[in-house]
C-alpha cells in the first residue's frame, strides 16, 4: 500500500516536473485503498465507533493479579483529596512533609491545609503576573515574554520550588484551621475569572507606562491592585489566620496542651528539622531531549517573585535511580512527577507499558522514543506523587515502585499508584532528593552555571 502511495507521488512529480504537494483526486483514491472493508475491518470499525478505544485496547494477558509487596517502603497513613483541582503539586509537597509533622507530633494521621498555602500561592502569583508586566512594559505587547505573560497570568499548577518558597515565607497550618472551600476543591472557575481581572490589571498597567508613569507610580498602582487580588482570594477561600491555637489529636483524644502559634512557628516546630528546603534538595530530571550531566533553569517558572525559578539537574535514568533508592531505604519519601496518563489503569493504580495494547487494536505501531515523545509534545511531566517504595530484585535493581496519589482512597490501588520500571523509564520526569543521597558527581554539578531556558519551554513546570 505504502508502495501504491509512493508510486502516485512520483506520478505526479513526473507529469508536473515538481512535487505535488496537494491530495490530488489520484493520490486520494491511492489513500482510500488503504481501508479495504474486509467484514473484520467493518466489525472493528463498528466497535471503535462505539466504545472508548482504551477500553477496548485492554489486554488480557496482562490482566493476571499484580504483586503489590515492596520490600523498601516508607510507611505512611491516610490519602489526601485534591478533587477538581490541579493543586497535586501543593499535595504532594505537604506530604511530604507530613510525614515528618507526624512524627514529631506522635500522632497516626495529618493533614496540613492546603487552601491555606494556596491562597499564597495565588496572591504571590498575581503578584508575579502583574510584576512582569511592570518589566516589560517598554517592549511591543507583541513581544513574546510580553505575550506569554498575557497568556499564563495564572494557574493552579506548580513544582516543588513552589512549595518550598511558599512554606519558607509563609508556613504552614493543620487543615483543621483552615478549611477546603468549594472553590478550592474546583478551582477552574474562579481561577478564570481571577485570569481575566490579572489581564485587565496588566493592560492598565502597559497603558499607564506609555502615559509617562514612572516606576514608583505603577508600583503603587500594583498595590492597589493586588488589594482587588486579596479581596477575592478571601471571598474564594476563606481569610489565612495569622495566628491559631491548636493541640493534636490521636484516637480522638487531644495529646498535650493547646499551643497558640504562627504558622511560621507551626512550620518550624513540626517539621523544619533545621532544612533548607531550597539549599538542602535537588531536582532531578531526566529528559533525554537535551544533554545529561548539566543543570537548566527555566526563567519565570516559579511562584514566589523573589522566589527560586525552577532549576534542575538533568541525569541519565540509571544514574537517578541509585539517588531515589537511598532515600527510600533511609525512610524519607520524595516529591515525584510524571507523565501519569499514559497506560495507566485508574481502577488498579498500575501504570504498567503492558496495560493496554493499542498496536493489536489499531493495526499500527507507535514508535516514538521518550526523547522523540518530549520533542514532539507528545509527552511531558503532568503530575506530581509523592515516591514512597520500591521493590529490589536479589540484584538491588527496582522491579517496580510506589507513590502515594492525591486523587483520594477511592482511586486505584487503596489511594495509591504502582508502576513497573519499565513505565519510570518511559514516563517518569523528575524527583526532588535530599543533597545527602547525591552523589560527588551530582553535588558538583550543582556548582555549575545554568542553562537558562525561557518561560515557553516545554519543559515548563505545571503539574496538576
């Protein structure tokens, strides 16, 4: 068929004395052969019409009970909710944490509040948007940072450095005493109407610039509107509490006396553990697309204005691997994020490149490397978990791993995912590791000048 194809384009570079570029009548009717109308494609193309192609791409033979022991697991109690939301990365960070907070309190189970980090989060972020603009303002609102901030005024998602400068200023409180809103758990509504009041605020800004306003006057003028910013956060989700009393709880009993803190003081007393949570953590990628062994950072991709942009150390898979597990077998879990759509078995949690068998289905293969699938938009880093086992062969090689998900106990194995190493390979992007798990190699990396990237990247950091 492939040949008949050919043949029709060489016809037509023949008869025209150049290539033809358009689906000419012959080269159509060369395309139509390629559907043949055997009563086996009929039969297919009636049930592809019909019913969800994953659905119908499951396969059988990989549908045999799955080992669900780790024989390194950080143990961990209770799965948090993100619901309609695309805070994952907000999730995964303060579990993160949690892990520590409960061991310190000597409690079972707890949770931070996440409403209250993300209502920072937002407001920095605003604050982030119309700051650009400021920048900017004498270049050509055609200019294409000037373009891409009027595009990204705000989101949802974000990364680790997000968490960690967000914690570091702010702090942090139990969910207990600040409370998820409706808005917060479907945050996609009013973070429209939020975009178009940041977009409005930047023209008026641009606009007052070219009237001749000087850089103190569109400063306060940001003031101002950042006011409308805090008022509507609150209206969204709830007033952040400056200072709080509070005692934990285990059986349903209080332990110990109430305390009154700040959230700072919270932070530091439950879980700071005298860390830096920039200086003292590495993120790792792997991203096959551009050279190993250098580290990248990625202009604008952070929360904070005066925050930390996203930067990261890009390693082959193999040599991240060994980081991962050191801090899996010294009980300490990690921020993880990957591409978690693809093959993925939302009723199991398997994330397994077996899953499902598109090929046998479509009658094509899919070919593309994970470099390929990276330089073609075809994959990226979506969503972030947090690692917490992995399962060694009698040679120490990961057989498969385990991350804790926010998508509630209802979802996949118990609230948790399990992929086989063959899918981290393929899909897994990157890992955020204490610096006492590094290598020398790697540590001396780090001492290297990055590589900026622009903030259109596709490696721009939103996971939801």
């Amino acid at each position: 068929m492939k040949k008949n194809l050919f043949c029709a384009l060489a016809l037509a570079v023949c008869a025209n004395g150049w290539a033809q570029t358009n689906i000419t009548p012959e080269v159509l009717q060369t395309l139509e052969g390629s559907y043949t109308g055997t009563p086996a494609e009929k039969a297919l193309r009636n049930a592809i019409s019909n019913v969800s192609i994953k659905q119908m791409a499951v396969n059988q033979d990989n549908k045999q009970t799955k080992d669900t022991h780790f024989n390194v697991e950080v143990k961990n109690s209770g799965i948090s909710d993100q619901q309609s939301s695309g805070r994952c990365w907000l999730f995964t960070g303060t579990n993160v944490l949690r892990q520590r907070a409960m061991k310190k309190l000597g409690v079972d189970n707890f949770f931070f509040s996440h409403v209250y980090l993300f209502f920072y989060d937002q407001l920095e972020k605003s604050n982030l948007f119309l700051q650009g603009i400021i920048d900017t303002r004498k270049k050509d609102i055609d200019d294409e940072m000037v373009r891409w901030l009027f595009k990204n005024p705000l989101s949802d998602g974000g990364t680790y450095t997000g968490v960690a400068d967000l914690v570091t200023k702010y702090g942090l409180v139990p969910k207990d005493v600040m409370a998820e809103t409706l808005v917060s758990n479907s945050t996609n509504e009013f973070c429209g109407h939020l975009k178009r009041k940041l977009r409005e605020f930047g023209i008026q800004l641009r606009e007052k610039s070219q009237a001749g306003a000087d850089e103190k006057e569109l400063q306060a003028m940001k003031v101002e509107q950042l006011k409308t910013v805090y008022r509507l956060l609150v209206l969204a989700y709830g007033e952040p509490p400056k200072k709080f009393t509070w005692a934990p709880m285990k059986n349903g009993k209080t332990i110990g006396e109430p305390k009154t803190y700040t959230p700072q003081e919270f932070y530091r007393e439950v879980c700071a553990e005298g860390e830096d949570l920039n200086a003292d953590f590495v993120m790792l990628m792997n991203d096959p697309s551009r050279p190993y062994d250098q580290v990248y950072e990625i202009d604008y991709d952070r929360h904070v204005y005066d925050g930390h942009n996203w930067l990261y150390v890009n390693l082959d898979i193999e040599e991240l691997k060994p980081l991962a597990i050191a801090s899996l077998k010294d009980s300490t879990q990690m921020y993880f994020s990957c591409d978690v759509g693809k093959f993925m078995d939302r009723n199991t949690g398997m994330l397994d490149l077996k899953n499902f068998d598109y090929e046998s289905l479509l009658g094509t293969s899919f070919g593309m490397t994970k470099k390929q699938r990276i330089q073609t938009f075809d994959s990226g880093s979506s969503h972030a978990m947090t690692l917490m086992a992995v399962d060694l062969d009698k040679n120490g090689k990961p057989v498969k791993w385990k991350v804790e998900n926010s998508w509630g106990a209802s979802s996949g194995h118990n609230g948790y995912m399990i992929m086989t190493d063959e899918w981290f390979n393929e899909y897994m992007f990157r890992v955020v590791v204490n610096k006492k798990y590094c290598t020398p190699k790697v540590l001396e990396l780090m001492k290297k000048k990055p590589i900026r990237l622009p903030a259109w990247d596709p490696m721009f950091a939103d996971e939801q």
